[in-house]
C-alpha cells in the first residue's frame, strides 16, 4: 500500500513564519507593495491561456501562491460580455486579492474593459504587453505594444485613469535582439502610473525557445522605483533563487513550472525563506487532489469542456509515473464523467502498490 508521507497535503498551505531579520539577512524581501496593496509573500502564479482558470487559480492559491492571475482577456470580448470572457474573469472569494489580465490595442476599450472588471471585483488590473502569440500580435496588442511605446502609453495611461485599484503590466525584454527596450518602456509605465512590471526574460521573436534572460531584468529594476517581477523558466526552486540573485527583481512569477504541480508556488515561497526543500504530497494526496480538481472544472467549465481541459490537467499531474503513457491514452479515450473517476482511482491506487 502507498506509504503516507509526514507532510500532508493540508500542511502545504501556510507559510511558516520567520524572523524577519533572517530573511533580510538572506537579502530576500518576501513581501510585495503594490499601491495599497500589501502581499505577504513575493511568488505569484503566471496568466496563462488555457490553464489559469478559476479551479486551478483557486487550487494555485489554496497551496500558498501570494497572488494569482486569470487567463488573458481580449478587452474587446470583454465589453462584449462574450460569455467566454465573463468565465475567464469570474473569480471566488479564496483567490483575492486577484488580478484580471486584460489584452488590446485599443485605449478607450482597455479604459472601459479594465472598469467592468471593477465591477466583477477585481482587485489589480494587468496589462498584457508579453503575449508572442501571431494572433494577438496581429492584432497589434500583446507584445507588439512594445515596437510602439507612445501607443503603449497611451493604453497605461487610460487604463490607470480609468479605475481606482492597481494597474501592473507584463511584457518581455523587447521585440528581439536589437531592439530590448523593456527598461525604456518601464520607465514610461511608472510615469503613467502602473504600480508594478513583470519581465518575462524573452524577446517577442525567441518565442518560448531557447533561454531567459534573468540578468537582464536587472536593467528594468534599475530604471524604476516600482516592484519588478522576473518570470521565465522556473521549474525548480533553485531556479527561483538563481532568477532573484541574477536580476535583483523583487519576486518570482512562475508559470509552466507548476504545470501538474499546484503547490510548486508553496515550495518556491518555502526554499526562499529557509532554505529548505518541501515534499511533493503523496501518490494518495494527489489522487484526492486531482480528483477534487476535476470536479471542479466540470462544474465550472459544464461536463464536456470540463472534461476536455481535465485531460491536459491529468496528463501533467501523471507526469514521470510508471505506466503513465498508457494512462494518458485511456484519459483521452475516456468520454464520461464516471470513466475518468474510475480510471485516476485505478492509476493512482496501482502505482501507490508498486512504490
């Protein structure tokens, strides 16, 4: 039978306390000012479509994460009320304080899209000037705000005027090699107000490929007085530390990194206040945890979306498991509810016997 580990699932939520003074003296500040806001903790959970929705926010946050941010939000659907764009910002009370991240090329349609999220209870607005993607890049939004800084600043600059909580922004270095203007355009962003930048430590053109530049979020931190945030190839919690001693930013984002891995934040808030490792939950804790987690997207997505997202959701949490393969296939054939339950209890309690 699975052996239980000491460190139980509950157990990986708070935050242990410790003086502040040996924090310090690591030179890890590990809480965040944003305008009013004060976050006990500096690990923050990245936007990313498809992933980050309302059940893996809340699981992200459940396990510790200092703060979480929805999935990008076209600023056009949004003052549509597509009901798409609704459910992408629809939030519960466990994740606040969280963040909308809003997408557009537009001003005045940013300006009234970042009030309507207001309204929903939003409690930061960011501004996606990162986003490679060709779509959202031909449409002159995303990252392609970056090759236009005075448009740029014009959509900062509305949206700041336009609602009474905090605006941050995340962007890259730059559009490419010769053109890594991410401290120039932060500087700007402090004049218009943003309260705090996150730099993904790609260029537009590296896509995802190759590897973050950590080092030169330190240009950013130098040009402002704003908190500023490194996010890139996070997967470990060395990592972490590596990325805040190269970069002297002021906190971690991560995102693929805690792909199948909810309480990864935990970890990384853990090591950079100690030093020390936490566990994985056990083979048992994550069958709950998983299943729990369905039940969650089937309620908030309906069964059939539900269980098609479920499925990536599964196949990362498997990742590395014996037979795991096999189990993906069977996940991805499976088209009910009740077939899915049945085939994750089966996995988990075979693999736990084979430990």
């Amino acid at each position: 039978m699975c052996i239980e580990r000491k460190q139980k699932l509950s157990s990986l939520g708070p935050r242990l306390r410790e003086d502040d003074t040996e924090v310090a003296n690591r030179g890890i500040k590990m809480t965040l000012r944003i305008g009013p806001l004060t976050l006990e903790g500096n690990v923050i959970l990245a936007p990313m479509s498809g992933v980050t929705d309302m059940p893996f926010r809340r699981l992200v946050k459940q396990h510790g994460a200092t703060l979480v941010i929805s999935e990008m939000i076209a600023s056009q659907a949004m003052i549509r009320n597509t009901r798409q764009s609704l459910l992408k910002a629809a939030h519960v009370a466990e994740e606040q304080p969280m963040a909308v991240q809003l997408a557009g090329c537009d001003p005045e349609v940013m300006a009234e899209a970042a009030k309507l999220n207001v309204d929903l209870g939003a409690a930061i607005i960011d501004i996606n000037m990162g986003c490679p993607v060709k779509k959202v890049v031909g449409g002159h939004a995303g990252s392609a705000l970056m090759r236009d800084e005075v448009h740029a600043a014009k959509i900062m600059e509305a949206t700041v005027k336009a609602v009474n909580i905090p605006v941050t922004l995340k962007m890259r270095t730059g559009w490419d090699d010769n053109t890594r203007n991410a401290p120039r355009l932060a500087k700007i962003a402090e004049d218009m107000g943003i309260q705090m930048i996150t730099i993904h430590g790609r260029t537009r053109c590296q896509l995802y490929n190759g590897r973050a530049d950590w080092s030169f979020i330190r240009q950013v931190k130098d040009a402002v007085s704003l908190p500023v945030i490194g996010n890139g190839d996070v997967v470990t919690v060395e990592d972490a530390k590596t990325l805040l001693d190269a970069s002297s930013a002021d906190g971690v984002m991560v995102g693929r990194g805690c792909y199948g891995r909810p309480w990864f934040l935990n970890q990384v808030s853990h090591y950079l206040k100690t030093g020390e490792k936490l566990p994985d939950p056990s083979l048992e804790e994550k069958k709950t945890l998983i299943l729990n987690h369905l039940e969650d997207m089937l309620v908030h997505h309906g069964e059939y979306t539900g269980l098609m997202m479920g499925r990536k959701h599964i196949g990362w949490y498997s990742r590395g498991l014996f037979n795991s393969a096999e189990f993906r296939v069977a996940i991805n054939r499976a088209t009910t509810p009740g077939e899915v339950r049945g085939l994750i209890e089966g996995f988990y309690e075979e693999t736990c016997e084979n430990v």
